[in-house]
C-alpha cells in the first residue's frame, strides 16, 4: 500500500512538473512567434505566467463553492444524516483532518465528490442513490477516498491545472485572432510565414495537450486517494465493493456537466465512446476494473 501511494505521488510530480515546463514553453513560443525577438518573447513569457498566477488564484478561491452550487448539493447537519456524519467525523480523526462539511445531492445516480481548497476548507458530497445503496464498509471506503483528496490536496492542484487550461485556450484563441488580424504589416515574408505557421500550430495543439496533461494528472490522484483512503479504513475492500456498485450503475448523474466530472469519485457522464486506447487517453478517472484490482492487491 506505502509503495503504491509512493508511486502514485512520483508519477503526479512528473505530470506537474511537465505541466508547468509546457506551459511556460507555450508562453515563449508564442511570444517569438509574434514578436520574432527572443527577449521580448521572454517578457511575452513572465506576463503570460503573472496572468496564470492571477487567473489561478481566482479560480483556486472560487472552485469550491462553483462546485457545490452546480451539484445542486444541500449542506447537512448531524441530525438530518447521523450514520452519514458520524461516519466522515470517525474518519477525518483517521486521517488527521479537520471534519468537513457534508452536503448531499438529491439525485439517484450514485456519486460522490470533494471539493475545497484546503483541508480546513473542505467539503465532501454524496448523491440519494449512493448513501441509500451503501453498507458501512463502502460507505467508509467512499468517504475515505474522499478525505484523501482533502488531505492529499487534490483539490488544490486540480483547481490549479483546471484554471492553467483555461488560460491556455483562452491565449491560443487571442493568438490565432492576432495573428490574423493584428499582425505587423511586414507579415507576408517568408520568415514570418513560417513563425504565422508555427503559433497557429501551437495555438491549435496546446489546449488539447493541456486538457491530456491534465487527465493524467487526475487519474493519478485517482489511484493515490484509492490507496489512501484503504490506509485509512484499513480496510481496501469496502471502497473496492463500492465501486463495483457505482461500475453497475449505469444513471448518469443530471447535474454534472464536463467542467466538473474529475472530481467525482467515478465519470459521472456515462458517455464513453471510441476505442479503449483513445477512451483511457482522454479518460478523467482510471479503469474501474483497474482500481477494484489494484485495491485487492493491497496488504494492510
């Protein structure tokens, strides 16, 4: 189980520090694209990264709230849900954070997710479907796998990777409109043609490999939370049993739309099509399949 949380955590670092390396490469590139002038492409990079900075603190303060208020999630008291409260209380004293709020989604697909900037911040949701069709020791698995998040910090960093994807398309789309409609006058010679080519190659690809980097990160924070949260119920069959019920059912979740579907804990749009290969590529989670496995390997 330590190795498998040890391994999940390499591979996220990896993902991120190439996230952060492509996306100052972006930020150069179209700069020397516009400008043909490696130092004015260099002061294209800082102000494209103040504005990263900027773009994803907003978003890293707001995320959480957006989230809720999608899901159309009611905040519970003890007394409204106590098996529900008591449970995520006994756990959160498990993994050494603060109890987060609860709140639960009218809905019969079964779901859940977390969300919050920090663990002092944090907030966990359940849909109807889920808390309804749960024995305690899934309930358990699924709301330890949700305070993992919350503990490891998920939430942060997908708030992050979310808001740098949408700066990057937001760019590539101001680049592409330059570079046909506000480029120099001296633009039809045979060297510019070539830098005009280069942008919009970048500025049509970037976003896409963006969104691919992205995916990876979080079917990776997936696998790390599904260790994590088996380390804290010391118990991986419970969240193993609870994902083959949620694999099972196949009610796509009504309020859940494309911007918000990584943070549940399985895909709640229901809408796979294509082949294996290009699914896993584009895939917010990990093979259900893959995880239930994994969780059955671990030794406690």
């Amino acid at each position: 189980m330590y190795k498998e949380i040890a391994h999940n955590k390499r591979n996220t670092a990896f993902l991120l520090i190439a996230f952060i390396v492509f996306f100052a490469a972006v930020g150069y590139g179209f700069g020397f694209a516009y400008t043909e002038d490696s130092q004015n492409a260099i002061g294209i990079m800082g102000f494209f990264g103040i504005g990263a900075i900027i773009y994803a603190l907003i978003s890293y303060y707001s995320a959480g709230k957006i989230t809720l208020a999608v899901a159309h999630a009611k905040e519970i008291k003890k007394s409204d849900q106590p098996t529900l409260y008591r449970t995520v209380e006994n756990l959160s004293i498990a993994a050494g954070v603060p109890t987060p709020k609860i709140y639960l989604i009218e809905d019969t697909a079964l779901n859940a997710f977390a969300t919050g900037r920090s663990p002092k911040h944090a907030s966990v949701a359940i849909t109807r479907g889920l808390l309804e069709k749960l024995d305690k020791p899934e309930l358990e698995g699924v709301m330890a796998h949700e305070l993992s998040h919350v503990k490891n910090y998920d939430i942060r960093l997908q708030s992050v990777t979310v808001a740098l994807i949408g700066l990057i398309a937001l760019v590539s789309d101001i680049f592409l409109r330059s570079m046909f409609y506000g480029r120099r006058s001296n633009r039809n010679s045979k060297g510019n043609a070539v830098f005009i080519l280069i942008g919009i190659v970048l500025a049509i690809l970037t976003p896409i490999i963006a969104k691919i980097m992205h995916l990876a990160i979080s079917r990776q924070r997936e696998y790390l939370a599904d260790a994590s949260g088996a380390m804290i119920t010391r118990y991986p069959e419970g969240l193993a049993r609870a994902l083959e019920k949620i694999k099972a059912d196949h009610e796509p979740l009504e309020v859940a739309n494309k911007a918000t579907a990584h943070m549940y804990i399985e895909n709640p749009l229901r809408n796979e099509k294509g082949g294996k290969w290009l699914n896993n590529l584009f895939a917010s989670h990990p093979d259900t399949d893959d995880r239930i496995a994994r969780l059955r390997k671990m030794g406690i």
